[in-house]
C-alpha cells in the first residue's frame, strides 16, 4: 500500500478532522460555563487526537484498497 497515495491522504485527513473535531467538543463538553473552558487544553488535546488518528491510519484503512491503492 502506498502510504502517500493522494486517496490515503484524502482519506486519513477526513479522519483526522473528524477525530479532532470530536475530541475538541469533549474536552470543551467538561466545562460547566464556555467561559471556563481551557483552549489551551482544547486545542492540543484536539491536535493530538489528530495526529494519533494519523499514525493509527498508517496501520490501514477500510476505504483504501491495500493492492492498488485506491478507493474502494
């Protein structure tokens, strides 16, 4: 499997940004006001989760077919 092909990375950026997504609304979920939130906290929880979603990608992808490369 070619871990650079343009459907590798199309599809493990999706992941990324969903996973980022939902781990910056839990983290912001454990406030009781928004005022109370800590970004800083958001943000590299948020960006750790994306780059751990990254590195689990390499492992394999469901939508990429692992002998072309490609989209299923």
């Amino acid at each position: 499997m070619s871990f650079l092909s343009k459907y590798w990375v199309k599809a493990a950026g999706i992941r990324a940004i969903k996973t980022v997504a939902q781990t910056a609304v839990a983290v912001m979920s454990t406030s009781t006001l928004i005022e109370s939130v800590d970004w800083w906290v958001v943000l590299s929880s948020a960006v750790l989760a994306g780059l751990l979603s990254v590195f689990t990608s390499i492992g394999g992808l469901p939508e990429i077919d692992e002998k072309t490369g490609k989209a299923k």
